[in-house]
C-alpha cells in the first residue's frame, strides 16, 4: 500500500465531511466508505457519521447492522385540481418548468413523477383551485452500529424516480442529529448525476474512489470534472484494487494535479469479507492504519489555515 499527504480541504463548522464518490458503480466506494467510518470508531480516533446516500441501493446497513432509532418518510406536496373552481385558463400548466401538469378544453391533468412539488402552480392559480397533497418519495432512518458510529441512510419506493429530495432531506436531518461528530463520511450514489451532485453539495472534501483499468479512469475523469470543475472542491483519489491493471490512472492523476491518497492492493481476502457481508476491517486489520493515515490526512488539511 502507497500512500501520499492530502491537500487541504475547507473545514465544515463542525467536522469534516468527505463525500466517498466514484464515476460507476462497483468500483469500492462503499467499501471505503464503510472501512474509513469503522475503522474511526474501532479505534475511537473521532465520533463519527456515516451517512448512505445511495438512496436507490442503499448497502452499507448489511456491514455495519445498525440499530435503528428512528425513520421518516419523504414527501413532495403534489398539486390536486379542484375542478369545480377551476377555469381551465392554463396559468398552472405555463409556469410549470417540467411540464407536469397540462389543461386541456375541460381538464386538468397532473402527472406526479414529473412534479418536483416546487409550488408555482398553485401560487400562480388565480382560482385558489389547487390544493396539495404529500406524496411519499421514500423513507430516511438513523441509528448506531458498532457503539460509537452513528449511522443514517434512505430507500428510494420502488419505481420512485425523484431520489434528490429524498438524499436531500437524509442529509439535513442526519446532519442535525449527528452535528457534534468530528467526521461525517457520505457515500455517494454511482455515477455523476444529480444525486451525487446532492451527496457532495456542502461536503469538504471528494474522495474519488477508481480501480487501475480504462473504465476507471473514464469515470474517474467523470467524478473529477462534477467535484473539482463544477463543485470547486478539494479532491484526493483512492486506487482500489491496485495492481490488476495498468498505469494510466496514476499517469491521468499526476497530469491533472489530483493526489492520489491510497492505493488499496487487489486481495482476494477484502472480496471474500466483503461479499460474505462481513466488515473488511474487522476481518483484515492491517488495513486500519493507512485508512487512519487517508483521514488524518484529510483532517490535518481541513485544519490547515486558508
Ligand atoms: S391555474 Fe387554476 S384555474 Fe387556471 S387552469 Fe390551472 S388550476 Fe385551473
Ligand atoms: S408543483 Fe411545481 S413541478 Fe409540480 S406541477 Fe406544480 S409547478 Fe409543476
């Protein structure tokens, strides 16, 4: 295992808080995610938070077990015509930016997958005809596993489209609830959409988990450019399976100036714990001491003045 010093990152007002994000599924992220808060609270270096914001496939729980202490559903208000008040005069429809809901000659018809339930169409009702009912995205839910981590993830309902309110409203609450943990460690959803837009929105630091092969780098370039090009912030990379392929995502994170903070060697034994559901790190301990090293590194930088 290599490792390399972090550069600094901008300190929340609280702990710090690294967002664990990857181009693709696959590739380790919550396998990082889940060690790195483990390992913090194994060996009490910090209080920690673990947040899954993989709202769609939210895994983490089946490492960690947590117990649960309480859970929310998630909502959008949705908009409902009253047809005896209304005048079909289309206002709704013309200021509804994602075409949600639609007036034809005697009807109004709303479609609630496409409503994010911003409101506009009944502030804009000149009737008062639309009234609002919840309508239920998901579920959030928090508790603690291994006696000092906190812990907080949410499920997407089945067929459900809309996870950004639902990550969101996860975030906040469990943000609140956990605001005295010296480390809170988001795992993002795969991919570069606005989901992972949302987990790494207000987090401190992106770490970048990629494996040593072309399609790692494709989607390490992906992340790279939503974290550090679009986010503006401070990002570090994590190699997993290091060894099994070539050297370009080395090469790709020299040229671009991204350091790459641990490279995690391909072992058979982390894929067996792993896909047994078993905690990595409780399994394989050697590995405790450089994931301690990737986040006193992160932290040393968040503390760093300017
Ligand atoms: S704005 Fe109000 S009155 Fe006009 S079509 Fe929509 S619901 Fe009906
Ligand atoms: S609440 Fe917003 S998104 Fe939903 S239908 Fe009304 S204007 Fe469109």
């Amino acid at each position: 295992m290599r490792r390399s010093p972090s550069p600094g990152c901008v300190r929340s007002g609280g702990g710090v808080i690294i967002g664990v994000a990857s181009g693709k599924g696959g590739t380790g992220k919550t396998l990082i995610a889940t060690g790195l808060a483990a390992t913090l609270a194994r060996r009490n270096k910090a209080s920690v938070l673990l947040i899954d914001c993989d709202v769609e496939e939210p895994n983490a729980h089946l490492f960690l077990r947590p117990t649960i202490c309480w859970q929310e559903d998630v909502s959008l208000p949705i908009p409902k015509v009253r047809e005896d008040l209304c005048t079909h005069c289309g206002r709704c429809a013309a200021v509804c930016e994602f075409r949600a809901i639609a007036v034809a000659r005697e009807r109004v018809f709303v479609f609630p997958q496409l409503c994010h339930g911003c409101g506009s169409c009944a502030r804009r009702c000149p009737q008062g005809a639309i009234i609002e009912e919840p309508r239920v995205l998901g579920t959030i839910r928090a508790g603690s596993a291994l006696g000092a981590l906190q812990f907080a993830d949410g499920q997407l309902q089945v067929g459900e489209a809309l996870a950004t309110p639902v990550i969101r409203r996860l975030k906040v609450r469990a943000l609140r609830e956990g605001c005295g943990a010296d480390a809170v460690i988001l795992d993002a959803p795969p991919g570069t959409g606005c989901p992972v837009v949302e987990t790494l929105r207000g987090c401190d630091f992106a770490l970048l988990v990629t494996e040593p092969t072309p399609f790692g780098l494709h989607d390490l370039e992906l992340a790279l450019k939503v974290a550090r090009e679009a986010l503006g912030m401070p990002v570090g990379v994590v190699i997993n399976r290091d060894g099994v392929g070539d050297e370009r995502v080395s090469e790709f994170c020299m040229q671009a100036g991204v350091p790459i903070l641990l490279r995690l060697p391909f072992d058979r034994r982390i894929a067996s714990a792993y896909a047994a559901g078993k905690l990595w790190v409780d399994e394989l301990c050697e590995y405790q001491e450089p994931l301690l090293e990737l986040y006193e590194g992160i932290a040393a930088g968040s503390r760093a003045p300017g």
